[in-house]
C-alpha cells in the first residue's frame, strides 16, 4: 500500500551470483546526492544468495544495506523479489527506490509499483530534487524525442534508471554503515513460473559496456564480408555492433544490434560503417562520446551526428583505415 | 489439448517517423501524424493468433483510448483476432502507466477465465514498457517480461525464452499468465484485402467507466487514479555535432581520420 510520505532514499542493488551489477553504483552515486540534498539516509536492498559483496555497498555510500540472503535469489524470480521487497517497504515507508533499468529491474519494479499501488517512471534519464523539495523524474519519450518531467504525489516513488546515465559513488573502503540482517520470505511458486534452463550466448559480448564499437549496417553486400569489419574492430579492440536489418536478415546474431529494440551503447568511440542513421538505430548509439560515419551517401542523416566523417565506400575505407592504425 | 482463450492488451500511437514536436510549447503535435497500432503490439496479436491457429480458442483485443482507437481495434480484427473491446470514456482520460495498468485488468477480470495475456515488450510513445507486468501483479497471476521465442504449449503452461543478465533463461509458465514479447518473437503477416473488408462491418464493444465497475475501483481510473502526472516536456534541441567530413581519396581520408583518433586518445 502506498503512503503520504516516507524518508530515506533506497538502491535495489541487483546481482547475478552474488555479484553486484554497476548500475546499482551509479544508483548510489545519485541516490547519495538525493539523500543529501533530502537530508535522509541511503540504504541499499540486497536480495542475494551469496552475502560476501555487501560491505561493497557501504564502501560506496550506503548507510544502511538491508540484507537477505537466501540460495532462491540466484534466479530472476520478480515475484518473489517483490514479496520481500514490498514487505521492507511497508514497514520502513522509504520515500524514494530506485532500480536499474535492467531486463530484470523493467520488469519486477512495475510488479513492486502496481501491489503498493504507486508510481513507477520508467528509464529515467535524470533525478533532481526542486525547490519545494518535490522529486522530478526525467525521462526520454516517444522514441527518445521528447524529456518528460514527472512528479509522483505518492509514496514510495520509485524510479527504474537507465544504465551509464549517472556516474558511479566512489569507493571509498573506510566508509562505515550498517549491515542488517533479515529473513526472507521463500514460498515456493516454483509451480507457476519456473526456470527449466539456462543459455549462455555462444560468444560473450559485451556492448553495453564497449569502450570502442564497429557497427556495419546496410553497405554491407555479403555476410562473407563481416570479416573486413572485424578486422576493423581488432585495430581498436573494440566490439563488432550492427544495426537491425543484418540482425533480421542473419547475417548477425542479435547480440550485436544497436538501437531502440536492441542494445543502447555510449561508447568513447562509435565508428558507423555503411549505416545511414535511421532514427531507431541512432536511438542506441547518438550519445556516444566520439562518432566516426563511414558511408558512400553524403547526406545519410549519420553525418548529421557525426564528429567525423568519411565519404567514401566503406569496402575501401576500412582496409585503408586497418592499415593506417597498424603502422606505429 | 484445451483450446485457449487469449487477450492482447493495444495501443493506438502516433506514426513516430512523422509525429512533430512543437520545441516551443514543449508538446507532442498529435495531430502532425497518422496513428497506427504499437508495432510491438502486433508482435503480441501474432502470436496470439498463431497460437489459436494451432489449438483452437479465441482472441480478444482490448485498448483504451477515444473512439478513434477502434481503427486500430479493426486492424486486429483484420489480423486474426475474434473480438474487440474499447475502453472509452471521459472517466478514463489522462490515466498514467499504473492507472492504465489497474483499468485494463478491470477489463480483463470482466473478460474472465482467460489462459494467456500477450503484451509487447513497450509502446513506441509512452516508452515505458510496464503496463504488461502491472496488468501481472494486479490480476495476481506470473508473468515473463521479454520474450523472444515461444517453445511450446503444454497442457496448462506455455515454455518460452527470454533474455535476462546476459543469458537466455528457458521459463515455463503456468495457466494463467502473463508475457510481454520482443520484435524477435515472430514477422507479423499482413492482413489481407478480404480479412480488412470483413473487419470494417464488425461490431466493436464499447465499455465506459461504469461497466467496469464491479470489476475495479473507478476511483483508480483515468487522471484522478493516477499516482504520477507529466509536468513538463521539454523537445531537446536535436544534438547535430560539427563533423569534419572527409571527402578525399580512401587512403587520404583514411590517413586524416586515424590522425585525428590518435589526437583524441584512440587507436594505438
């Protein structure tokens, strides 16, 4: 059940095996500015099966971490994390939780927010106290074209937070807080919603964490070519990313897409080879710090977003450019 | 096997290639725009329809908006689904996510004994991607959220993949339930000239606040039920960078673009 008004500002601080995930530190970072500015405490919600990362949480920046631990918090299970969410909810009444902006956090916060019957403002791109000491929540619509402000007249407010939005709290390891300790509800609905197996992708790739991605969209004539892009994401280390149509034909498997129904990347550098920069593709990848397009169509909209370009067919830029950074 | 009895929760949107925003006034010009049905919607109907092709059973449509929405509601007819309900009314305008959330599983506690809720992943105008798992939680039933493939159907429960820390998870899920696809789950057919024919004479149901009311609190309906209101909007000025465009022979401008990567820290 939703209330008046709670205090404290809480992170779900989201893990895989005990491993905490490095949004939630980007969630403390901005959540510390929040309490400060609401002269509240941070706390930490940490719903693990393995405890041992927990002062990491105090390290940056929380001073409370409620701690349950239990072996069933291995899976991605949102209706038992909501159950043991919502009962520490309504007993501590925070004001505000914030969640990654995850697969999983998208999809237990509005589980959490339609049981306490309260609001849910998804993938906020900025948080900020105003004058009256009113939470606003910033958020991308329609598509990312518009930034909408949003203010919730009930409590908790909770917020699910886009990924590399924010900075991460620094760590700092003679922080102290508070580890408290609970017992969590385990029911077993492993009757309704269970796990029957678990796939590792063939490759591990990492987009969104990339400092440097080479996505190849439609110049591309063969999936036989993909080679000369790679080679190109070799020179810098960097990942192979690419745009929806060579996901849709097969050339690529879809843990390469970039854009609006792929991966959303901010990468330090960006290079488009033979993309054209349609709007859901640049969707995923416009605030990148550096972007390079390479394309045969000077007024592809790609350029527009460029910080530089190269007019020119890619199948003979790129070999020039791989040459080019292997010399010293 | 049993036959099925599907809902698919649309929405009507904006053709978002072409809807205007008005940067001055900080608003959405809906009427610089055609609507269409959520493309991700149609991903949801698709595979509703696919699976009553195959087992028997009926689909139901069902989206809130003013009466223009019907013509998305036709659209669905014309794809497959057997009947439509329009949530239309003045008592459910200005609704938020959870607020839209709370009436339309009103609307499907009214609709009853369903099997399966298939939602798209998010909607192209509102973005947020939460109505499907709210609808979950408020009919107490399990949901997947992501889906991009369906398995198989079993007797009571349906086997899917979605996509969660990086991997793909393999859920089964029990009757009822709820899940939330992704474009990756199906191509959705085009309707074909005689199904849209068909669909113009069908009759569209109508339901206003009043018909739900013993299925949910009208309290909890349209601006006054919502928890959370928009402020502002605020059109961000289109981030055009001042490229420097390269425009010489490959190994020229190959030769320039690599020195100024390595004037910025990148490139060995």
């Amino acid at each position: 059940m939703s209330y008046e008004e709670g205090s404290g500002v809480w992170i779900l601080a989201e893990q895989e095996n005990g491993e905490i995930h490095s949004v939630s530190y980007e969630l403390l970072g901005r959540g510390k500015e929040l309490s400060e500015n609401l002269n509240t405490e941070l706390c930490s919600l940490f719903l693990t099966p393995d405890s041992q990362n927990a002062e990491e949480l105090i390290y940056r920046g929380s001073d409370k971490v409620y701690l349950m631990e239990d072996e069933n918090f291995d899976r991605p299970d949102e209706i038992l994390y909501k159950k043991n969410i919502e009962r520490l909810v309504e007993e501590k009444k925070p004001e505000i939780i914030l969640v990654g902006a995850t697969n999983f956090g998208r999809s237990l916060a509005p589980r959490l927010a339609a049981s306490l019957e309260t609001g849910l403002t998804a993938d906020c791109t900025g948080l900020e106290i105003d004058e009256e000491e009113d939470f606003v929540q910033i958020r991308p619509a329609f598509t990312g074209n518009i930034l909408a402000h949003i203010y919730t007249d009930r409590s908790p407010k909770i917020s699910t937070v886009r990924y590399k939005e924010f900075k991460e709290a620094e760590r700092n390891k003679n922080r102290e807080g508070e580890i408290i300790t609970l017992e969590p509800i385990i029911e077993d609905n492993k009757e309704n919603s269970s796990i029957m197996e678990i796939i590792s992708p063939e490759e591990e790739i990492n987009l969104e964490d990339a400092e440097i991605v080479v996505s190849v969209g439609q110049g591309l004539k063969d999936p036989e070519d993909l080679g000369l892009i790679k080679d190109l994401a070799n020179s810098f280390e960097g990942v192979l990313g690419a745009s929806r149509p060579l996901v849709d034909e097969g050339w690529i498997s879809r843990e390469h897409q970039v854009g609006y129904s792929g991966k959303r990347v901010k990468p330090r550098l960006y290079i488009a080879c033979g993309i054209s920069g349609a709007p859901q593709h640049l969707a995923g990848m416009k605030e990148s710090d550096i972007i390079v397009a390479i394309n045969t169509d000077p007024s592809a909209p790609i350029f527009n977003y460029a910080d530089y370009g190269v007019v020119g067919d890619m199948y003979d830029v790129i070999p020039e450019l791989v040459k080019q950074l292997s010399k010293d | 096997m049993p036959d099925l009895k599907l809902v698919v929760p649309i929405k009507q949107v904006p053709d978002i290639e072409n809807v205007r925003f008005d940067e001055e006034e900080g608003r959405i010009d809906r009427s610089s725009a055609e609507t269409e049905t959520n493309p991700f919607d149609l991903n949801a109907l698709e595979e509703a329809v696919k699976l009553k092709e195959k087992f028997g059973g009926e689909v139901i449509t069902l989206s809130m908006g003013p009466s223009q929405a019907k013509s998305t509601l036709r659209n669905s007819l014309a794809r497959g689904a057997d009947q439509a309900i329009l949530l239309s009314g003045s008592g459910f305008a200005g609704a938020d996510t959870w607020s839209t959330s709370y009436t339309l599983a009103s609307a499907i506690k009214k609709i009853g004994d369903f099997d399966l809720i298939f939602c798209g992943e998010k909607t192209v105008d509102g973005d947020t991607g939460q109505v499907g798992p709210e609808i979950a939680e408020l009919l107490d039933i399990p949901h997947v959220s992501f889906v991009s493939k369906i398995r198989e159907r079993n007797n009571d429960n349906l086997i899917v993949e979605t996509d969660l820390w990086d991997k793909i998870y393999v859920k089964k899920l029990v009757f009822p339930g709820l899940v939330t696809v992704t474009k990756d789950v199906n191509e959705p057919r085009l309707p074909t000239l005689k199904d849209k024919m068909k669909a113009k004479k069908a009759e569209i149901d109508e339901w206003g606040p009043g018909v739900l009311k013993d299925y949910g609190n009208e309290d909890n309906f349209g601006y006054l039920g919502s928890p959370t209101a928009v402020d502002k909007v605020e059109v961000p000025e289109e981030e055009v960078r001042k490229g420097e465009i390269f425009r010489d022979k490959p190994s020229e401008s190959a030769r320039k673009l690599v020195s100024r990567l390595k004037d910025r820290g990148l490139g060995r």
